[in-house]
C-alpha cells in the first residue's frame, strides 16, 4: 500500500466512482441472502448518479492509491421525497407493503443526512480509512445546523457493514422493503 489521499469532491465530477460503485454492486449481491437478483439493475448509474443528482446537497471523498481504492457518499435529503420515491430496482420487490426509506415516526425532520456508501477495496480494509472517510463524512452533515439525523442503509447479507456502522454509534430503526434493507440510523446532537 502507497501513500492514499483523501480527497472532496469539488467540481461534481464523481465518474471517478463508477468502477468502485460497481464492485460495491457486485459485493452487495455476493452477500445477500435476500433477492440477489435485484442487484442486477442496481449500478453506478442507477444507485450513484441518481442519488448524487437528485439530493439537496451531496459529498464525495475519493481515497487514492494513485488510483481511486474507495469512497464515501453522502447526501441531505428531503424525507417528503425521499418517503414517496421508490427506485425502480425496489419495484421488484414484492414484499407487500411497500414503503419509501424512512421509518414513520411522529418526530421526523423534514431533512436527514444519509450515507448512502462507504466502500474499499478490500486490500485497503481493517488499516483505519472507513473510519476516516466515516469522520470526514459526519464532520460534513454537522455542517448543517438543521441536520440532527443521519441514516444508513445495509443491504441484507452484508453483516461486516452492518458491525461496521453499529460500533460507529448507528442502531436499527427500521426494515425497508420487507427486510431487503436494514436501516440504522443516529442522532448527531
């Protein structure tokens, strides 16, 4: 392993990501106990892109070893918008109800922040760099006065991820599309 950087994505620029985002795809399905299949319409376009595009506000730091090794995406997000959209790779879900991301809970805030991935190559795992892009990403949301949540989103099957988050301080708030993900999420003040 090289020197790797951390870097904020500043111009919009986020295809850097693609090939990462795709692996972190094709990792999800190898995992997933629940539906894999679904992963097949989930990629950088899809997943990334989209969200990068449609958030309020989005953040991107890029690892480099030279090359991009992982990332880190965040957004701010209307929870109105959030809660109704459903992405066409869930409609294939057929768990009956289905609901948007959010948990439907009295208190909500009209906005939360959300880690939406957090992904290294796994050579570059275990060495501190997801709790550093972790940091970067959490000083990013405290930024924002009116952001007092942050959620994330595991995909069933990926327990490493899952760990990862708890012993970060995130717990389990809700299943979002009949248990396809597990959401967590935690307060920042």
């Amino acid at each position: 392993m090289g020197v790797v950087t951390l870097d904020a994505v500043k111009d919009g620029n986020i295809e850097p990501c693609r090939k990462l985002c795709n692996e972190l795809m094709a990792f999800q399905k190898s995992k997933a106990k629940l539906l894999p299949e679904i992963f097949d319409k989930m990629d950088f376009d899809t997943r990334m892109k989209l969200s990068y595009e449609q958030a309020l506000e989005s953040h991107v730091i890029i690892a480099r070893d030279i090359v991009p090794i992982g990332y880190v995406f965040s957004t701010i997000e209307s929870v109105s918008y959030k809660h109704l959209h459903i992405p066409e790779w869930a409609l294939a879900i057929s768990s009956g109800e289905i609901l948007g991301f959010y948990p439907k809970w009295d208190n909500l805030p009209a906005k939360t922040g959300c880690v939406n991935n957090l992904y290294l190559r796994k050579e570059y795992q275990g060495v501190g760099l997801g709790e550093k892009l972790m940091n970067m990403s959490m000083e990013w949301f405290k930024s924002f006065p009116d952001i007092d949540i942050v959620f994330v989103y595991i995909s069933n099957g990926n327990d490493s991820a899952l760990n990862f988050y708890k012993n970060y301080g995130f717990v389990h708030s809700h299943e979002v599309f009949g248990g396809f993900i597990h959401a967590l999420y935690k307060q920042l003040f």
